[in-house]
C-alpha cells in the first residue's frame, strides 16, 4: 500500500512539474526570448542603415 502511493505520488509530481516546465519554457520563456532577438535585430538594421 505504501509503495503504490509512493509511486502514484511521484508520478503526479514529476508529470505536474514536466507540465508546468513546459507551460513556462513554450509559454513564457520562448516568446519573450523571440520577441528579445527581435528587438536587437532591429536595433542592429537601423544601426547599419544609418551608417551606410
């Protein structure tokens, strides 16, 4: 008995936090990291056609 709800509770654990990992990495990190790349990447177009 106490196996199966050891078992049970660590793999509702490691699935809830798999989950919210990837909720957080696709869901937050990811599009902040774009929309960052984004940002300097303009930056750096406007730098150079200012230039040249």
């Amino acid at each position: 008995m106490l196996r199966r709800g050891l078992i049970l509770d660590l793999s509702i654990a490691l699935g809830l936090g798999f989950a919210m990992g990837n909720a957080y990495w696709y869901g937050f990190h990811m599009p902040r990291t774009h929309a960052r790349d984004n940002f300097y990447k303009a930056l750096e177009e406007e730098r150079i056609a200012k230039r040249g």
